[in-house]
C-alpha cells in the first residue's frame, strides 16, 4: 500500500476508535504510519480525508446488508419479503460503532461543511446502492431520477432507523415491524 492508501485505513481506524472531533491529523498520521505533509498531499485536508474514510466504512457495511450472500434466491425482487429480509440484515450490523459515528456526522453537519458537502455527495450513492438489494438489478443501471425517488426513500428509512437503534435499540423497530408498515401503506394505497 501506499501513502493515499495507508491514510485512509489509519483514517477509518481512527474514526472508530475517536469519532469525527476528536480524530486529530497527527492521530492518522500515528494510525497509519504516513507523515503529516501526506494528508494534504493525497487529501487536501484532514476533513476531507475522514470523509473518504467515512463513506468507505460505510461500503465495507454495504456487503452485510446481503446477509449470507442469498438475498433474492429465495425471495423475489421487490417483494414484501424482499423488503424484510433486506431490511433484516441492515438492522442486524446496526449495533456496530460505525452507525453511532453516522449520528456524531449528521449533528455536525453544519459545523464541518467539508464533510457535509462531501457526505451530500455520497447520499445518491447509497440510495442507488440500496435499490438492487431491494428490487433487483444492477446498481450501474439504476437512473439518477430512481436514485433521487426511490434511492432517497430508502436513505431517509435508513437514516431514521440509525438515529432510532443509537438512541434506544430495545424500543427501536425490526424489519417485521417495517414491513406491516409497509403493508399497511400498500393496503391504504390501494384502496378504491
């Protein structure tokens, strides 16, 4: 590995031992081995660099949300069962450190613009990213429109429950609970 490289495994490190605010450059610098002069370098800064390795713990969780690798052999795309079981293994890695980090990010939003902007950025991502997990398909083939609607509905789930299993996760809900919602939202829906 090189120096970009070592920086963002030290950077990941870092922010799950330390979170956002009290990760300091020289603490990267000391996690991975690098010197100072490499975060701007490779980085630009100290904040952007935690920002990159925010949104690559976050695609290193992207795999559990499959479960044993076996969503959609048994179920079909789309469907209510889909849903549940998807929404079932999300659930299940929302007791890892890496999830509080994600509140600590949304409550300084305004206080590190960088990470912000950056983390906006990163947010149509994850929606086109939770679509084929849920209706089948291919991530690359997912259009910006499906990503802006359908992509943002799950991120918006996703964001809640975060904030729900963080604050109180023996009140939190579980994807049986999400998925009668669902079905009572199709229900109404669907009434003539």
């Amino acid at each position: 590995m090189g120096h970009r490289e070592d920086l963002l495994e030290g950077a990941k490190r870092c922010l799950l031992a330390k979170g956002f605010v009290r990760t300091t450059a020289r603490d990267i610098v000391k996690e991975s081995g690098t010197n100072l002069a490499s975060i701007g370098y490779h980085y630009g800064s100290k904040d952007a660099l935690l920002a990159q390795a925010y949104v690559a713990l976050v695609g290193e969780m992207g795999d559990a949300f499959e479960g044993d690798g076996t969503v959609g052999s048994a179920t079909e795309a789309g469907s209510v069962e889909r849903f549940q079981e998807v929404w079932s293994n999300i659930i299940g890695t929302l007791r890892e450190p890496m999830w509080r980090l994600s509140m600590e990010v949304i409550t300084l939003g305004d206080k590190l613009p960088e990470v912000r902007d950056h983390l906006a950025r990163a947010q149509r991502e994850a929606g086109r990213g939770l679509i084929p997990l849920l209706m089948g398909g291919r991530e690359e083939d997912v259009l910006d429109e499906t990503a802006d609607t359908l992509g943002m509905l799950y991120v918006t789930l996703m964001t809640g429950l975060i904030a729900q299993w963080t604050f109180d996760p023996e009140t939190a809900p579980g994807a049986e609970q999400l998925t009668e919602g669902l079905r009572q939202v199709i229900e109404a829906a669907t009434r003539k």
